[in-house]
C-alpha cells in the first residue's frame, strides 16, 4: 500500500531518514508583525491630536526658547539694586562731564565764564590736575629754567656760614638721564614749584593773590628737603636761611636757521627766606 492509500494521516508522519517528508501546507494570508507598543499617553493613529495640545505645546516650546540663557550684569540684580546701580552711573557720568567742562575752561583761552568763575576753576584744577601746554602752543618754551638754591648755616658755636649753590635741575637732570622709569619727583617736583611761584609772583617777588603765601612756603620747603639730602648743614650745623634764584638761558637754535640769540645767561634771585624753628634741622613734617 502506497502513501496514497494511508489517507491523511500520512501526511503528518514523520519522513522516514534520508526521505524528504512532504511539505506542509502553504498558509492563508500572512498576517502582520506586531510593531512597537505605543506609549500611553501617546494619542492613538486613528485619533488626531486636538488643536488645544498643539497650542500648549507651541506656548511650552516659546516659553522655553534658548535664546532666553540666565541674566548677567545689571539685568541680573534686584529691581532695588538696579536703582542703586543707575544712580552710581549717573554721578559718575556728572563728575566726569563736570571735570571735562572744567579743564576746558582751564586751557582755553580767557572768556567770560572762566573770568567769572576762575576761582571755582582753579580749585578744582589745582594741583592735582593742572595742565601744562608749553610743549603745544605756537611759541613753544625755547629756554633752560634752572633752580638753585644755597644756605646759611647757623654754627654751634654761634657763627654762620654762607653755602655754594646748589644746582637741583641739574641734580634731577642727572636723575633722569639713562633711567628708563624715573620718578615723579625727579621730573616735576621742582619744575612745578617753580612755575607755581612765578605765576603768583610779580617781578619783584611780590604775591599776588592768596596764593603767593602757599607756593612760597611750597618752594621753600622742598628747598630744605634737598639740603638736607645733600647734608649742607653738616653733623652739628642748622639751616638758618635759605635763598633760591633761577638761571635762563636760551636753547640755541639749529645751525640752518640762522637765528641768533644771545647765550647769556639771565639771573632771578629771591630774597633770602627765615626758616621756622621745625625746619632748621629738615624736619618739615
């Protein structure tokens, strides 16, 4: 009996070794692989979002934009502080404007505000901000200014004696000369004092103005500070007096220009100055 007369059953048998069974039965249509599970709150295929979560969404998504990052500076304080703060800048900005206007007044050229109010202008000025324009103008200062200075020397046994001058722009000259940072001192100390003094002196050395009296006392006491460097009174010795005087001269011209000058050297000499008991010794506090 053949596999025909077994029936069905033979169908389902196993093949025997060797003997391919037969091929089992081509199914219907293939259903389809099951996909990912959706997430819960995921709204479903055959229901579209509503038009309110779209809406809610955008507002999220706008609220949250990048371009928004943390608050830095001013923006970053308190509504208080931020007053604060614009105040401060406020008084920076007038001073700044009110200083600028006053050293406008300062060097331009004498007019009607700064005539009215010249003493207000220098009070402000001097002498923290005085400005020299020398080097600028169109006559530029073509002369060498040295200040000099000697002393009289009251002796422990009651004599005196009368010092050589000394010349302090040429000791200061020296100062400058190949140092790559000197100091303030060394290049303005006595060139201001001295202007200062000229400008509220007349010819005669008289003041004029109530400031005469404080660049007077001003020139007299860094010429005690510098005797007292240079030890002129000696190990017992005092200074008594003091005498300042100025040599001009003027810069000689270039050899192409053919200007001439007179290399005569011109002579301002103060009256001799009384030191105070405190400055004797060089003590000026």
């Amino acid at each position: 009996m053949d596999a025909q007369d077994k029936g069905s059953g033979a169908r389902h048998r196993s093949a025997e070794p060797g003997v391919p069974g037969p091929r089992a039965p081509l199914p219907g249509p293939r259903a389809p692989l099951p996909g990912p599970a959706a997430p819960a709150d995921a709204p479903s295929a055959a229901q579209p979002p509503s038009p309110d979560g779209e809406e809610t969404a955008a507002a999220g998504q706008s609220s949250r934009d990048p371009a928004d990052g943390p608050r830095t500076g001013v923006a970053a304080l308190s509504p208080r502080y931020q007053i604060g703060a614009a105040l401060a800048l406020a008084i920076v900005a007038a001073a700044v404007c009110v200083h600028l206007g006053m050293t406008f007044l300062h060097v331009a050229p004498p007019n009607t505000v700064s005539k009215k109010h010249s003493g207000t202008i220098a009070d402000w000025i001097y002498p923290e901000f005085e400005q020299n324009w020398k080097l600028f103008a169109p006559n530029p200062l073509q002369q060498n200014v040295s200040v000099q200075v000697r002393a009289e020397i009251r002796t422990p046994d009651g004599g005196s004696r009368t010092t050589g001058w000394y010349d302090l722009s040429a000791q200061d000259g020296r100062a400058i000369d190949g140092n790559p940072a000197p100091s303030h001192t060394q290049q303005n100390e006595l060139r201001r004092a001295w202007d200062f003094y000229v400008s509220t002196h007349d010819d005669d050395n008289r003041p004029v103005g109530l400031r005469g009296a404080l660049s007077e006392s001003y020139l007299r006491r860094i010429m005690v500070m510098r005797l007292d460097r240079a030890d002129a009174a000696g190990r017992d010795g005092e200074v008594a007096r003091v005498q300042v005087r100025s040599r001009t001269t003027q810069v000689p011209p270039p050899s192409w220009s053919g200007e001439k000058v007179s290399d005569k050297a011109v002579y301002r000499v103060l009256p001799w100055w009384l030191l105070p008991e405190g400055e004797t010794r060089g003590d000026i506090g």
